[in-house]
C-alpha cells in the first residue's frame, strides 16, 4: 500500500448505486452513482425492486468508476461498504459484493456506517469541516441533531419522533401531485410561490422550551404533513388547488427550514460554537442552505456538501472508511448488513 490508499467505496442502501475510488482523503478518481428510476411510478421505494436493481448493476457500476481513475479492482487497498442503516435487501447485496472482493485480494474491508457517511460527505471536499461542530443530518430516513466535538465522537441532541425531513418532503410532493424524490419537485414548485401564503405549524417550536426539555432539540414532522394535505383536500373542494401549489410548496418547504435552523441555532447557542455542518439529501435545499446562512451570520461558518455528495453516494462511504481504517478497525469476514446498525460512537445527552 502507497502512502496514499486507494479505497473503494460501495453504496447501495436504498435506490441509488454507487461506487467511488478515492485516493487519500480528498482524491476523488472516479465515481459513478446511478439513481433507480425504477421506482418513480409507485411514488416511494419499494425495498424488494431495489435490491434487484442493485444486484443487476453493481458490477458496470463498479467497474466504472475504476475505468474513470484507469485503475483495475487488484489496484483497490481498502474496500468499504455501507453496512446500514437502510434497507436490508439492498444492503446485503453491496455488502455480499465488498465481501467477496476483500476476501479475494486479500484486502481489508471496513462497514461503513451510512449517516456517519454524510457527515463525511462535506470534508471530502472541504477541508475546514473539522469538528468542532454543530451537526444536522437530513435525509429520507433520519433526522439528527449532533454536537460533534471530534470524528468518532457524536452527542445525539435530538431527532425526529415520527417523520425524517426528507420523507415530509417525499410524502408531501405526494399530496400535491408532484413526483418522486419530493424535495426536488417541491424546490422546483417553491419557486414560483409565496411562502407566506399559508401559515403552516412549526412543530415542537416554542419560545418556552428551554434546554433541559425533552423536546427542545426533537422534531416532529408528520402533523405539519397531515396540515397540508387537510389544506390540500380544502383547495382541491373549492377548485383552487392549481393555482395554489406553488405556494402550499414555499409555504410547507418555509415550515421544514424554519425548524431545521431554528433547532441547530439553539444546538449552537448551548455549545457556544458557530460552525454548523449540514449533510444528507435535505441538505441539498437552497431554502435550508441559504436559511442556516443567514440565522449563522457573518461570524458563523457553515459546511455543507455540494449537490452531488448531499444525496447518496459512494464518495462519502469510501471517506468514511479511511477514517474507520485510519483508527485500526478493520471488519470482520462475518460482516453482515443491519437495517438498524447503530450509529458509531453516537452517546445521548
Ligand atoms: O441522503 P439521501 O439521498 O437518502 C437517504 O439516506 O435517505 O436523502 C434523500 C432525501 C429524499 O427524501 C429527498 O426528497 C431529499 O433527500 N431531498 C431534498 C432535496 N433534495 C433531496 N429535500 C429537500 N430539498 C431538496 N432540494
Ligand atoms: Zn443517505
């Protein structure tokens, strides 16, 4: 192994397949991610169509992104794979692939946790995302709230009770008619709307919380949902629903910003620490980038990844390996994926 290893990093924990080779921390050779599309008719991710699509490309995904760095597989010194959370289906067939290809060359094999993946995400590219830092990890399946005072370190301040973010988004381009991922089409449909138009909840958002409350740094996101779809069914009664999409869109992507900022903000005054990371596929939102930006002002730093690395991706889990590598870990050949794996070094409050 060279100074610098060469690590492969496999995702395939829900609908996208991806494989990145990375060079050292920052080198990023290749990298392929293919998006299922599979699933767009159903309106969500339906687990058993996308572990067989994963199963049928996998190897061309794999095989991709080597030719883009013009390395072959035997070149691969680290091999690391997302090992869960996620759908189990789907994992198994990234982790049965990283397996075989480990124990073949005689490789070392890291599993890779997939939401300490996404805090890694930003540092791939940027250097200055080093702990200390305020974290929020927005995705499709988890809504997290950390305080990160070193890598490896993680204290959970809050998380969702019910919904993530990124499925409020899902569920609610769902009642208005827009397409699958939603927080694109939402972005999309915000645009051209008024995000005062409707004055929808900001849930588990009190100005008397204070810091020893259970709910101070939770999030709950399924009310705000069923808010806009009774709004929903009212416009659709009236026959007024097309003209206002736009806005229910800038007005319930408005609430979900609010409360993502207004939450990491309280995170940042207790820790007394204005650098604040963003991660996940959420965190591709310009309403919560350009929001987080201006609660944090000038003596703030945000970090956030570009668009690329915010939705899932091979890049972040081979970064996160070479972390997990770097400390001495090493996975064993009985490695098995967990739709439930534990966060790595995560403590609560
Ligand atoms: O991290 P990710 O790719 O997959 C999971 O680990 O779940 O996140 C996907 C989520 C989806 O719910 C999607 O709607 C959301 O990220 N998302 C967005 C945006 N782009 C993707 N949510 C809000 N605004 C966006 N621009
Ligand atoms: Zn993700």
């Amino acid at each position: 192994m060279g100074a610098e290893p060469i690590v492969l990093g496999l995702e395939t924990s829900c609908d996208e397949t991806s494989a990145a080779v990375l060079r050292g921390e920052r080198e990023l050779l290749g990298h392929i991610i293919l998006s299922q599309d599979e699933h767009e008719i159903y309106g969500g991710v339906v687990p058993e169509i996308a572990a067989r699509a994963h199963l049928r490309v996998v190897d061309d995904v794999v095989d991709g992104a080597l030719r883009q760095a013009g390395l072959d597989l035997a070149d691969v010194d680290l091999f690391g794979v997302t090992a869960g959370p996620g759908l189990i289906g789907a994992l198994l067939v990234g982790v049965s692939w990283a397996k075989a290809a480990a124990f073949a060359l005689g490789r070392p094999l890291i599993g890779v946790h997939h939401m300490e993946a996404h805090l890694f995400s930003v540092n791939l590219e940027d250097p200055d995302a080093e702990p200390p830092f305020v974290a929020l990890l927005v995705s499709g399946g988890h809504t997290l709230l950390l305080w990160v005072p070193e890598w490896g370190r993680y204290e959970l301040l809050g998380a969702t009770r019910d919904d993530a973010a990124g499925e409020a988004f899902d569920k609610v381009a769902k009642i208005l008619g827009l397409g699958y991922p939603g927080g694109p089409e939402i972005q999309r449909a915000a645009e051209s709307g008024d995000a005062a138009a409707h004055g929808f909840p900001r849930p588990m958002l009190a100005s008397n919380q204070r810091p020893g409350d259970d709910d101070y740094y939770d999030f709950s996101f399924s009310g705000l949902k069923t808010a806009v779809r009774t709004r929903v069914l009212e416009l659709e009664r009236s026959g007024d629903l097309a003209d206002e999409r736009a806005n229910v869109a800038a007005s319930f992507q408005a609430a979900v910003v609010d409360v993502l900022v207004a939450k990491t903000m309280r995170a940042v005054e207790e820790k007394g620490c204005r650098r604040v990371l963003i991660g996940g596929g959420v965190a591709a939102s310009r309403a919560l980038r350009a929001g987080m930006a201006r609660a944090l002002g000038d003596d703030g730093s945000l970090h956030h990844p570009r668009l690329r690395l915010a939705t899932d991706n091979g890049a972040m889990i081979a970064r996160a390996a070479l972390f997990r590598f770097g400390r001495g870990e090493r996975a064993p050949l009985s490695l098995t994926a967990r739709a439930d794996l534990p966060f790595p070094g995560l403590a609560s409050r």
